[in-house]
C-alpha cells in the first residue's frame, strides 16, 4: 500500500476525530487556508456592505415613547456602524429601567438586513436611595426629590444620572474635589421600585491658598479678588474658578492663554492662571458732513476720541472727548479712572467737561465719584457735581434764557453691565441709572432741583448672523423755572441719528434706537436704523416727536473698525427733506 494515504485515528479517551497526514500536514494547511478565506470573504461581505438595515425585535413590544427616547438609528452604512449601534442601546435601555434587558442574538437574514432579538424583562421606574444624613444635607435632596426622608430619598430611575452628577458637583463646590458619588447594593423591593445604598467618598477638604499668575506677571491682581471673586482662604470650587477665569477675557486689556490649573499638595493647593496682556487703547474719529438749509452750504463737523487703558498695568482708565460740529459748537471731555485703590474694592474718577455754544453761552461739568465693585458686572457710585455757566452775550437782552448761574449737586450711580465675545458689540446688556439732588444759584436767588439719567441697552441674539439691538437713553431735569444753558442737550450720532450732535435742548427727553444687524462674516456686517425720540423744552413750553431712518456699515479693517451711517432725521409736523440727511464716518482703531 502506498504511504500517500489519510490515516483515520479514533480515541476513545477525548472522543475526537482528527486526520494526520505523514507527508508533513500539507493537506491540513490547505484545509486551514480555505477555512481562513471563507471567514474573510465574509466578514468582508459584511463590513463592505451598504446601507445595512436593523430589525430590532424583543419579548414585549416598544412603546412609541420609549423608541423616541432611545433614538436608534435603524440604517447604517456598514456593519461597524451596526454593531456600535447594538453595543449603545442596552445602557439606553438600562438608564430607562429595563435592568435586566440583554442581546440574545443577533442574525443576518439577507445581504442587507440584520435581526436584533433582545429580552427586556421588567421595567423598574423608580429607585429608593439610602444615604448618611452626615454627608448630605436633606435641604440639598429636596431639589432633586419630592420623597425625602430621614435616611433615604426616592427618584425616577430615568435621573438617576443626573442626579448623581448633581450631587458629585455640589459636594466639588464645597471644596472636596476629589469627591466621588455610586449607587452600590442594589436590589429589587418591588415589581416598580429598586433600593440601593448611596456611597460617597469626600476625599480630603481643599481652601485655595495660593494664587500664581503666569505670562502676565504685573497684571493688577485687585481684578483678579474683586472683579472675578477669586480669593485666597475660600473653598475650592473648580468649574467657578473656570467661570472665573473666563471673566478675565471682558476686562480688555487682558486675555486668558488656556484654563487654569491646580496644583495639590499635602496641605495646600494653588491656583496657576495663564494670563497674556492685550494692548486695549482706542483711538475713534467721526468725519461727518451735511447741507445747511439756510446757506445751502457743506458744513462739516467732527468727533475725536481717545481712550488709554492699563499702560501702567494699574488697570486705570484715561478718557480724553472732543466734538464739533461746523457751527461753532464744541464739546471737551476729560476723565480719569483709578480702580481697586491701595487693593480695595473701592475706586475713585474725576470728569471735567466743557461745552461751548458758539457765542450765546459755555457751561463747565466738573464731577467726583467714589465707586464700589459690588460684583463682576455691578457696581455703586457717590460724588458731588458742579455746574458753572456763562452768559456770552455782548449785550443782556431782557427775558433772555440765557443767564449766569452755579448749581451744586450729589449723586447716586447704579451701573450693570454684561459682556460678551463678539468683535463688533463687545457689550450684550448695559444699564446705568443715576440720579443728581442739589440746587441752582443766579441772580433771582437759589432753585433746589434734581437730575435723573438712565440708559438700557441689550442685543437680542437671533442667531450666528442676525440680531436686533434695543438702547433707550432718558434724562429728566426738574426745577420751578428753567434756563436755556441748564437744559440736557441730544442728538447725533450716539443719540438720535439723522440730528446735529447736541442741537436740541430738552428739561425732558427718552431717545429709542433700533437696529436690526446682520453679520456677513467676521468683518463686515450692516444694520438698519430706526430711532424715535420725545422731547419737552419747558423754557420754549414746546412738545415734540422725532423720527430717523437710514442704514448702517460697519467694517472690521486692519486700520480698526469703520462704521458709516446715512440717517434722515423728521419731526412729527415736518416732511421729509434730503438735505436734511446726515452722513457718518467712524474709525475706532486699538493700539
């Protein structure tokens, strides 16, 4: 017989079958290699396959409900994407309280569709947690729960998540950030109702010691206690720190590099916040021109303004204004902001401001404040404010409004304001309220008086594109009798478009502007310009209504940011002019 034969070898001992072949297994190899290319032809035919379909089936049937919840995508391009699909479902399945619920099989009926055969069982829907009342306060159970107990609290399986990560952030916010929050021993009381026991681990109890800036070594750390809250000897919170840290970037003159870190020792833990200067000085100037009905004649008027920030690393502010507007009328603004004096929250300013009417009358502001950080957005003034006016008339004409006076007041301010991250409209919410209480002296005698001024502000958010922005400015002025050179002057540009800067004088007067503003992109957006005003003249005994309406650029340039308007400002009883159109040319420029 020759020896290229299959031996055929039983043993009893293991009851197997196996073939041996003398000549070295080449058949064996040859076996193996066909097995190994029918599985990966296979296994191929699988994960190649498009839009795969899955059949999900189980003992009882899905509630409409329960299938939005779970949100299973049912088509999938390949036999990966399936498969994940399965491996997410049963932990949906398990937070929804089907605890016992498992994959029996999983079997492919065509080239395209795959069978899932799933067993539920039961559905428990609420869990009864026992917990130490020494770890946890029951005030604290009582947002989370409508059944607390002395020693145990009942929820709906369903937030059981959440409710555990509540609880892991409340006890981080008491200052154990290494706190750990399970469920352990967990057991069946009914067909509905689970039990377990609460296990928390606080860790030890963490105080932020130590503050350490890098990047920005000099930059003013009053900010950093009383603007951002963050002080030495509190219970370590790390999401409020982050909050925090975020807080910086609205300061402008200062920017956060990444988040912040912390550094724990055995008995101490310290704050690295990664800080980088930003230079945040302003430098803004208006060209703006329009026809004088009178002499039919181009008038031009002009507005400068410069603001310097932080240059000494103080946080200080230094203002400097300066408008004209063609006619012989000129506005000069000073002021100066010292925060956080010798590391307090308190800081004090200075304001000097001189306003000319060509020759008729000048009136000098000069104003003092002490202010108070209260928070991070909120802050409180008092001062005292004077008022010095003169008559520049050659000649006194008789029941003139225009007198000589000196009026002395102190003043209460309330300022709140909200930033956000935007290139164009740094501010989302502004609102300044401040009220003045003191008297007018002239040659008729003293006049006691009081002085309201409000401001409120706030940009809707439609969308990544579109928003609309609401601002309303009021001043209120009241006296027994009025002068001329005493009264709130408005208009223009940073009041009601479509006016001459400060060419109307109120006792009393409310502005609205509105803007409806899309944003192209980064740079450039464009808005509309709607604005109503009221305004009363007691000393004219006059009422009157203004209306203006135009369009709005603005460009985000490498010089600075360039905004042009073009406003037609109306009154109530008046038509419509074009000559009255006033056109605006703005570049704000930081450095």
């Amino acid at each position: 017989m020759s020896n290229n034969y299959l031996k055929l070898k039983y043993e009893k001992r293991t009851n197997s079958v196996s073939f041996t072949d003398p000549k070295g297994g080449i058949l064996k190899r040859v076996l193996y290699l066909i097995l190994y290319l029918n599985i990966y032809i296979q296994i191929s035919e699988v994960a190649h396959a498009q839009n795969l379909t899955l059949e999900i089936k189980a003992e009882k049937a899905f509630t409409e409900g329960l299938l939005d919840s779970l949100e299973t995508k049912t088509n999938h391009p390949d036999y990966k994407s399936l498969s994940s699909e399965l491996d997410s479902l049963l932990p949906k399945l398990q937070k929804r309280g089907f605890l016992e619920s498992r994959l029996i099989a999983l079997e492919r009926k065509n080239d395209s569709l795959f069978g899932a055969d799933l067993y539920l069982g039961n559905r428990w829907s609420r869990i009864k947690i026992h917990y130490n009342p020494e770890q946890l306060d029951s005030d604290l159970l009582k947002i989370i729960s409508n059944e607390v107990e002395e020693n145990h609290f009942t929820i709906l399986i369903a937030n059981a998540e959440t409710v555990l990560s509540y609880l892991n952030k409340q006890l981080s916010q008491d200052g154990n950030p290494f706190a750990r929050v399970a469920l352990s021993n967990i057991q069946k009381k009914d067909q509905k109702t689970l039990e377990a026991q609460l296990n928390i681990q606080l860790g030890p109890q963490r105080t932020l010691d130590k503050i350490v800036i890098k990047g920005y070594e000099k930059f003013p750390q009053s900010f950093l206690k009383y603007y951002a809250g963050i002080r030495t000897g509190k219970t370590l919170d790390r999401d409020k720190v982050t909050r925090q840290n975020e807080l910086l970037n609205n300061l402008g003159f200062v920017s956060t590099i990444k988040p912040p870190e912390a550094l724990f020792r055995k008995d101490s833990t310290t704050i690295y916040f990664y800080l980088e200067k930003r230079n945040n000085n302003l430098f803004d100037g208006i060209l703006g021109f329009a026809t004088n009905p009178e002499t039919q004649k181009i008038e031009f008027n002009g507005f400068l303004n410069l603001e310097l920030n932080n240059n000494l690393n103080f946080g200080e502010q230094l203002l400097l204004n300066y408008k004209a507007d063609g006619r012989e009328q000129q506005n000069f603004k000073a002021k100066a902001v010292l925060p956080y004096l010798f590391k307090s929250p308190f800081g004090v300013s200075g304001e000097l401001t001189i306003f000319k009417r060509d020759s008729t009358f000048s009136t000098t502001d000069q104003q003092a404040r002490l202010h108070y950080q209260a928070g991070p957005n909120l802050s409180l003034s008092a001062g005292y404010r004077t008022y010095e006016s003169s008559n520049l008339l050659d000649e006194v004409i008789a029941g003139s409004a225009v007198e000589d006076y000196n009026s002395r007041y102190a003043l209460l301010g309330v300022a709140y304001r909200r930033p956000q991250i935007q290139g164009f409209f740094p501010v989302k919410t502004r609102i300044e309220l401040n009220g003045e209480i003191g008297n007018r002296e002239n040659d008729a005698g003293k006049q006691d008086q009081f002085r309201i001024t409000g401001r409120l502000s706030h940009i809707f958010s439609l969308n990544l594109r579109n928003s609309i922005y609401l601002n309303s400015e009021s001043s209120v002025l009241s006296s027994d009798d009025y002068l001329t050179n005493e009264l709130f002057r408005f208009g223009g540009i940073n009041s009601i478009r479509g006016f001459s800067e400060n060419s109307i004088d109120a006792s009393l007067f409310t502005v609205l502007n509105t803007e409806y503003r899309y944003l192209f992109n980064a740079t450039t957006y464009v808005h509309s310009i709607v604005d109503v005003a009221y305004f009363e003249n007691n000393v004219l005994d006059l009422k009157e209504e203004l209306f203006s309406f135009g369009l709005g650029l603005g460009l985000n340039t490498e010089a600075g940011v360039f905004r042009f308007n073009i406003a037609n400002g109306i009154s109530q009883d008046q038509e419509f002019k074009f000559s009255n159109t006033k056109i605006h040319i703005s570049l704000s420029s930081r450095f």
